[in-house]
C-alpha cells in the first residue's frame, strides 16, 4: 500500500466471491475518520456491534484464493470475453464496443444501436445483466460517462454491461451471445435474422413500444 502511496482503500468482498454484507478498510498509520456509530469500541472504535466472525473468516479465504488464482482466471476470462464480444458483433451491425482493450477482463460494455438496453434485457429473460454499474442498474437516462466519451444521448440510451465470472463456460457465452442477438432482433423488428457474414439482411428497423415481462432470470457470471 505504501509503494501505491495510498492513504485509505475499502474492499468489497462480494466482489471476489467473499459472503455479501462483509468488507474491509485500511487506513495508512496516522489517518483517522470519526466513527460511525457511537457505543462499544469494536473495530478500533470506528464502528461498534459485535462482529461477524463467519463472514470474517469468509473474506479472508476468499482474498487467500484470490492470490492463488487471480492471474489464471483473469487470463481465461478474458479470453471469454472476447469471445463474447465476437458472437454479439457478428449478430449485430454497428455494435459498439465501449473501452477497448483498457477494461477489467471479466466485463464487457457495449452499445446496441436503435434500441435501449432496458428494452433489449426485457426482451432476453434468460440473461441477468444491467446497463450499468450496479448502482444505477435499471436506470433509463444515458450514463454521464458514456456521455463523456462523446457519445450521443440515443446511442448512449443502447448500453449493456456484460460481467463474467469463475463460472462462467464456453456454453454460457455462446448461450448469452444468441439470446441477446435473439432480443435484439425481435426489438429491431426484424422477420429475417442477419447474413452469416455478421452482416444484416436489409429490412425495417422500428423499435417495439411493449415491454416484455421479465422472468426467470439466470446469472452466466458474477459482477
């Protein structure tokens, strides 16, 4: 922490498949905050409440993993992704591929044309993703990052994220990869699917006003 000349980090331990509801803090040797609640003097005093020993314990096992396994899975994740990422672009024209190589292996951000991403995860029940960080999930207004990009309001109104996980299988991707070309089809309106080259059969493209229910969603990976 010190050669990063970082000062204060929280860990979320969800985010590397620790219990959920557990975390951590480090703070650099001579930085202090308030504490959070007043009452006993548990976790340096900074928030009292007898702590959550499993969940401890849980987070711990989880970070000792994390180092073993870390670079491996990050590698075959990442190939994952791209593979992903090429089924979605040889299904959908004009598909717009947010980040480029600069992103985290396991997730993937792309921008649907003529659509909204709440419409097209509606229209594919089978594909539990959001369009944007958790935090804003199920949001309909553009992201203000994307926007910063110099990405139109409507293009930007398109964007899905697509997280990966350890779980996640060659059979996944390719599951996901067709639902979503699928939904995205049936929102475009289309009767003719797009030309094996990637390419589309010409054809009206109208965006579908009726939401489709939502259901039975299964997650292929973990954000």
């Amino acid at each position: 922490m010190a050669a990063w000349g970082i000062d204060a980090l929280t860990l979320a331990g969800h985010k590397l498949y620790a219990p959920k509801g557990i975390g951590a803090l480090y703070l650099r040797s001579g930085h202090a905050i308030p504490s959070v609640l007043d009452g006993a003097g548990q976790e340096g005093g900074r928030r009292p409440g007898t702590e959550n020993v499993p969940y401890i314990v849980g987070l711990g096992q989880a970070c000792r993993m994390a180092c073993e396994r870390l670079a491996g899975d990050a590698t075959r994740i990442a190939a994952l992704k791209e593979r992903l990422w090429q089924a979605l672009a040889g299904g959908v024209p004009e598909l717009k591929r947010l980040g480029g190589s600069h992103t985290l292996p396991n997730t993937l951000s792309v921008l649907f044309p003529g659509t909204v991403g709440n419409d097209l995860l509606e229209a594919t029940p089978a594909i539990a993703a959001s369009t944007g960080s958790a935090c804003h999930a199920g949001s309909s207004k553009p992201s203000a990052v994307i926007l910063a990009l110099g990405i139109s309001p409507d293009r930007a109104l398109g964007a899905v994220r697509l997280s990966l996980g350890r779980g996640s299988s060659d059979a996944d991707i390719d599951s996901a990869a067709a639902a979503l070309i699928e939904g995205y089809w049936t929102l475009a309106g289309q009767n003719t699917k797009p030309a094996p080259s990637g390419k589309a059969i010409p054809g009206k493209v109208s965006r579908l006003d009726s939401k489709l229910s939502q259901s039975g969603a299964v997650p292929f990976g973990r954000d």
